[in-house]
C-alpha cells in the first residue's frame, strides 16, 4: 500500500472561522477517494490547501511524494484538477486553451502536442476541438476541462463535483471517464460529490463537517457502523402488533399505518416476520444508504 | 510568459466589447472636439492662419497620449476577469512562475496598447490631411512612434498598478468609467491648460500622462507652427506653446523634452515598484 496524499494536522482559518480544525488522512495510490461534507464543511479549503492554491496555517501534507509549503512546483506538476467552475477561456476554442494550459508544465513543443493529443483522447473532446469553449454544452466544457487537467498526465486527479450541473445522461458519460481513469491508467481519484451513488463507488470515504473529519472507511464500512437497516410492516391489526412489539420492546414508530422498526441487521427481520405472519398485509425491509450515514452524522441532508 | 502575453492578446481581440471600450474615450475626445469644442478654440484664434492644422493636430496629439491609457486599461481588464473569475485559480494551481505570469499580463498590455495607439496615429494623420493639413514629415512619424513607446511604457505602469488594487468587475468598471472622463481633462485636452485656473493647471502639470501629451504635441505641431508663425517673435511662440500644453511651466523654470521624457520614465520605474509590492503582498 502506498499513500500518494498525506495529511497530519491540517488547519486554516479565516479570521475567526475555523475553516479546517486539524484533520489527519491518506489516500491510497490508485484509488478513488470520495470527500463529502455539506456546504461549508471544509472540503474546499482543504482541497485549495492541498492543491498548493492556500497556505496551511498549520500541520503537514504531502501529495505524489512531495511536501506542501516545500515542494509545491513538484505537487503541482503532479496533480490535475477540474474546478467546480469553468476554468478556461470562452473565447478561445478548446485546442487554444489546452496549448495555453498545457504550456504551464515545461514540456518541449512535441510532448506537449502528443500530451494534448493524448488528453483530447482520453476525455473524448476531438469532436468539439476548434469550437470555442463558450458555445460549448456543459458536458462538452465539463469533458474539455478534465481534458486540461490530464494534459501532464497527473498521478493525483482533484475532481470538485464533477458532475454536478449536469443531465443524467452527460453525467453518466463523465462518470464513466472519471472511472475508466482510475482503472485503466490507475489514477489516483480525489472527488468530492453530492451524489450518494457515485460516493457509494468510491473504495474509500472520508466525510467532514465543521472543520473535522466525522468519519472515514470504505462505504460498506460507513454502513454498517452509521446507518440502521429498516422493517416496514402493515399490519391487519394493528394493535395486535403494537401489543407484540411492546411485549418484546422493540423500538419502532408508526407513519401512515406503516410501521417501521429498526434493525441491526436485515437478516433479523426473519424471526419477526416468521412470529407475525399472520397479522401482515405488507412488508419492506429497506438496507441502509449512504444518505441515512450522511444524514446521521450531520444532522442534514445532502443538499443542504 | 509569451504564451500567456499572446493569449491575453487573443482574448482581447476577440471580444470586441474591449476594443469597443478601449476607444471609448477617444471617441467622446474626437465627437466632442469635431462637433464643438474645435470651433470654440478656433474661434478664440481666429486672427493666426493655418489655425486648423494646428489644432487638429494638437487635438490628435493629445488623443495619442489618452489611448495609451485607455488601451492599456482595457488590455488589463484581462487580467481583473481572471482574477474575479477565479481562472487564476488554475494557473496557480499549476507550476507557473509568478513572475511569468504577471509578465505576461504587461508585455500583452504594452502590445495591445501600442497597437491601438499606432492604429490610432495613423487615423489620426488621415484625418489631419482630409481635414487639409499635410502629412508629418518621416523623421516626426519615427519621433511620434518612439513617444508613443514612451507613453504606453509609463501609463502601463500607472494602470498595472491601478488595476492591481481591484479585485472586483464592478470596481474595475468603476476605476474605467472615471478614468475614462477625467483623463480628458488630466491631459488638459478639452480646454487648453492655458485657459484653466491655476489650481487645476498643476493637477495637469504634475499628471505623469500631460507629459506624453506635450511630448507628442511638440512633435506634431511643429511643421503647423513653422506656417502661421513665420515672423512671430520667440515670446509669442512660448505663450502660445505654454497656452496650449506644448510645454509646462513650473514657476519660472520651464520643460524641456528631456524632463518630460524624465518624468514618464519616472513614472515607469515608480509604479513597476509599487505595483511589485502590492502583487508580492497578494501572493502571501
């Protein structure tokens, strides 16, 4: 196991506001990392820190081997990054911003033309190239910056909610590039989303609210540890079953006639199913989601 | 650096509003002195022969020295949109030397703001000769040109560091907008500095871009002056040259080409510093 991110105390303030209290993680090479937080968690401030964009008022990192604050030329050499915004310039097309950009990374003339071809390739833009990027749609801007952040082929791709803003379709078609990155090339993949089913692809989370980490382990992990699977029963009498799971004390509310009781494990709503069989109408066992794990450990929703 | 220069270029010829904006004060100048303020000078004169060359190439002398701000201005907007666009974001994420990066910034507002100010010359020249004047003589295109290197060199400077200051598109609009109205005045282009009062004459003597001004007007009002000066004694040429901003006085000492040319690279050298500072400042 090789961690290409480190991070030991990290802190940034702003003025009063405790942006980034302190936090401690790794990122393993060739994974992909899912960060999530709700608005104003943090998670921006420590992506512009490790990304050499703010000075940490304290505490260490290291990204693709090299120490931020010391070595930011060779972090920045390194990592690629699609910004939440577009980063490049409207009226030039596509081709002319990645020269431009490209240009930044000390390449001779002919390995930057084979670096732009390569990541006109990867991020499928050939077809938009001598269009300027205003008349773009958004997934063929979005495509056109991931191709700007793979033109110096980056061990570490920073992704600030890649696909946010998108249609379905267009975000399926971002989706799948982002994974293919980590696959095929072995990328490492640093993403923050506020979609929970692309968080739920991630080998590893690390969730953050208020300036601290809250949690960190793969999504099975953060499952199992934060979030309750769920009994949904109707019952043909209802008091019958209120008196049942009274006798047995287990915890359970009633919405609209439904009863909801939860569970450890799914598994354990075998017995009671088998004890009330004939007092049920209905039944749902629903496992629990990465929302109810953010929801818990936040105290809100996703979108908030 | 020239790939950053060269793209802000690109950038700037490309959304015409720039260059639409960039000669904004040029032609409310040029409007203003075709419709009116032209036939007030004139009329003040009206006894000198040739007055209309004289003026319509004191008018253009003084526009030459006004691009070379506004132009410069508009090629730095550039740099304000990135900035409130956060594309700087990206270069900084990127291993990019700052100094190629702001370096980048001046040699595209110097370009820019040469180009313009040489498209404008020539214009400008046109304008004189239709209007039934001559055309200036080789050696005074090359004087003219060298000055108008001088000028963008020194307000550059002047609008880098104004513009380093501005973190905003609405402040930067702002700083435009007044720059765009008074720099008319500051250059002593709409009235003659001669015909100001004694306190607004020196905010006109001690603004570094009247001296571009008078640089520029020395060399083309010459040939003019030769024609309907013939016989006019040395103290009426001075008058008239201190009346018209051709050259200062400060108390009893009066400029020369060479404290002019002083004061502008002065100026240069100055506001490079002081822009240095606040860039350096920003970085941390």
């Amino acid at each position: 196991m090789n961690k290409i991110i480190e991070v030991n105390g990290l802190r940034k303030s702003f003025g009063e506001l405790e942006a980034v209290k302190g936090i401690d993680f790794y990122v393993e090479q060739g994974s992909m990392f899912a960060f999530l937080g709700p608005n104003g968690a943090g998670k921006s401030t420590t992506i512009d820190m490790l990304t050499t964009q703010l000075e940490p008022d304290g505490g260490e990192a290291s990204v693709g081997g090299y120490r931020l604050g010391k070595e930011d030329d060779g972090i920045r050499s390194s990592i690629g990054i699609v910004f939440q915004d577009s980063m490049l310039d409207r009226f030039l097309t596509v081709k002319e911003n990645l020269f431009v950009r490209g240009s930044f990374y000390k390449l001779t003339r002919k390995e930057l033309k084979a670096a732009v071809a390569r990541a006109v390739e990867v991020a499928d833009v050939s077809g938009f190239l001598d269009r300027p990027y205003g008349k773009l749609s958004g997934g063929q801007r979005r495509r056109a910056d991931i191709a700007r952040a793979l033109i110096h082929a980056p061990s570490v791709l920073f992704l600030d909610e890649p696909t946010t803003g998108l249609d379905p379709q267009t975000r399926k078609h971002v989706w799948t590039t982002i994974r293919q990155l980590q696959k095929e090339q072995g990328m490492t993949i640093f993403l923050t989303t506020h979609y929970m089913e692309e968080a739920a692809q991630a080998d590893y989370i690390t969730l953050m609210d208020h300036g601290q980490l809250l949690a960190k382990g793969t999504p099975s992990e953060l499952k199992d540890r934060y979030a309750t699977d769920l009994l949904k029963l109707i019952p043909t009498s209802p008091t019958e079953l209120a008196q049942y799971l009274n006798d047995r004390s287990l915890p359970h509310t009633v919405q609209g006639g439904i009863y909801l009781i939860p569970l450890k494990r799914t598994i354990d709503a075998l017995p009671l199913i088998e004890e009330c069989k004939g007092n049920i109408t209905g039944i749902e066992i629903v496992s629990g989601s990465l929302d109810d794990v953010f929801l818990n450990l936040t105290g809100t929703g996703m979108r908030a | 650096m020239n790939v950053i220069a060269a793209r802000n270029i690109k950038l700037f010829f490309r959304d015409r509003r720039n260059v639409v904006m960039s000669f904004m004060s040029v032609f409310i100048i040029f409007g203003l002195y075709i419709l009116f303020l032209g036939d007030t000078l004139k009329s003040g004169l009206s006894d000198m022969p040739g007055v209309g060359f004289i003026l319509d190439s004191w008018v253009m002398a003084g526009i030459l020295a006004v691009t070379s701000v506004t132009a410069t201005l508009g090629a730095l907007g550039i740099m304000v949109e990135d900035r409130t666009q956060n594309i700087l974001k990206d270069f900084k994420a990127a291993p990019i030397k700052r100094y190629d990066l702001v370096g980048g910034y001046l040699l595209s507002a110097f370009t820019i703001g040469l180009l313009l100010s040489l498209v404008t010359f020539v214009l400008a020249e046109i304008y004189i000769v239709l209007q039934g004047g001559e055309w200036l003589p080789f050696a005074a295109w090359i004087k003219v040109i060298g000055l108008i290197l001088l000028s963008v060199l020194s307000s550059s400077s002047i609008v880098f560091f104004i513009t380093s200051l501005l973190n905003s598109r609405n402040s930067f609009s702002t700083a435009g907008t007044i720059i765009g109205t008074l720099i008319g005045f500051l250059t002593g282009i709409y009235i003659p500095i001669g015909s100001l009062p004694e306190p607004v004459q020196w905010m006109i003597k001690l603004f570094p871009v009247s001296h571009a001004g008078a640089l520029i007007r020395s060399v083309m009002v010459e040939q003019p002056m030769q024609a309907s000066f013939t016989g006019a004694s040395t103290e009426m040429v001075q008058q008239f040259k201190l009346e018209m901003g051709v050259a200062f006085q400060y108390g009893s000492t009066i400029s020369s080409t060479a404290l002019s040319i002083g004061v502008l690279l002065g100026t240069t050298v100055l506001f490079y510093l002081l822009s240095i500072m606040v860039v350096s400042k920003k970085a941390r």
